[in-house]
C-alpha cells in the first residue's frame, strides 16, 4: 500500500506540471508562424561514473528558431533540445506564437513534455492499483 501511494504521489508529481504547462501554452499560443533554425545552442552535461573514474560527456542541441509576426522579426532558442545537431540548421517549422508575447511559442504537433505526462500517468494508475 506505500508502495502504491509513493508510485501516486510520484506520478502526479511529474504529470501534472508538464501538463498545466501544456495546456497553458496551448491555449495563449495560438497564431501560426513559419520558422526556420538559423542557430543551435549547445549544451554540455558531464557525467562521472559511480563505478570508475572515467566521465561523460552528453551534448544536447538547442534550435534557435527565426520567424516574422506583425511585421517584426523574432530570434528564440527553442526549451527542447535534439541529439543531433545536422539537421536542425535550414530546417523549417511551424511555430504557434502569443499574440501578447510573439517570443513565447509551442511548436506543432508533439510537445516532448507528454512523454512525461504519459509516464507519470502510468505510475499513478500503477500506484492507484496498488492501492485497491
């Protein structure tokens, strides 16, 4: 039954903020937009082994995205970054912009935030049915 009200408590944790940030998102940003990545910021993560002295090093990407709406130009570094950094420069998508705040966008079709949405669904339905 602990077991089962942490996996809740867990679950709840890391799904309801990604989706209230979500939905949020969604519904003040609402105006199309084409853009294109013109930039990529780079960030770097370093990781030391608990097992031996050896460190890691993961690079994620940013994409810096450039797009015109009511006739000003905007330059904004995506909050997703990608693996791969070859292919975002040139690269074209569509963006949805805040009318009261161009620089604030969602890009369309998947948020990578509902994977934690999904996941912390799970471990709340898992703890639920621990529970009962």
């Amino acid at each position: 039954m602990v077991l089962g009200i942490l996996l809740l408590l867990a679950g709840l944790a890391l799904a309801v903020p990604q989706l209230v940030r979500m939905l949020r998102l969604h519904s003040v940003c609402t105006e199309p937009v084409e853009a294109v990545c013109v930039d990529v910021e780079v960030s770097r993560h370093y990781t030391k082994s608990m097992n031996t002295s050896m460190r890691s090093r993961t690079e994620s990407y940013f994409p810096v995205w450039e797009y015109e709406y009511g006739g000003m130009t905007y330059r904004t570094q995506d909050n997703y970054g990608n693996s791969d950094s070859d292919k975002l420069i040139g690269h074209t998508a569509t963006l949805y912009v805040n009318p009261a705040d161009p620089e604030q966008f969602r890009r369309s079709g998947s948020d990578p935030a509902l994977v934690a949405v999904l996941v912390g669904a799970g471990l709340a339905v898992v703890g639920v049915l621990l529970i009962l």
